[in-house]
C-alpha cells in the first residue's frame, strides 16, 4: 500500500457536483465541452430527491451559463 497522501482541493458546488455527476472535472469543462456536445441530465429518473435536485442545479446553471455566454446549447433533460 502506498503512502502517498492525496489532497482534495478545493472546488466550487458547481465544480463539485459536477464532478459527481458527470464525466467532467469541473463547471467549466462541462461549458467548454468540444464538439457541440450537450449534457443530458436525469432529472426525473431517479427516486433520489437529493439526486434529482442536484442534476436540476447543473442544468439550470449550464443553461443560465451558456445564455449569458451566447451559446445555444442547453441541458438535455429527461
């Protein structure tokens, strides 16, 4: 077993969740993804409230981002 020790480092709830969640590190990978790509996010697919709540958040924070940003894309949500 090896001793080295590893730090979590800080990270926003946005960058939180979305490393949870996704397959992105951080928020802003998330928005910056190549290829037109657009999450889909399971909303409604889960008996988790706190599950259906998080993925709620990202997508709504990616829509506002991508709004203000000028960028058609938005969540996908199912």
């Amino acid at each position: 077993m090896s001793n080295v020790r590893h730090t979590v480092l800080p990270a926003t709830h946005l960058d939180a969740l979305t490393l949870c969640h996704t397959a992105f590190r951080t928020f802003q990978d998330l928005l910056d993804a190549k290829g037109g790509y657009t999450p889909s996010l399971r909303t409604g697919s889960t008996n988790n409230a706190e599950h259906r709540r998080e993925l709620a958040e990202i997508a709504d924070a990616y829509d506002a981002a991508q709004a203000k940003r000028g960028d058609p894309r938005r969540a996908f949500r199912s």
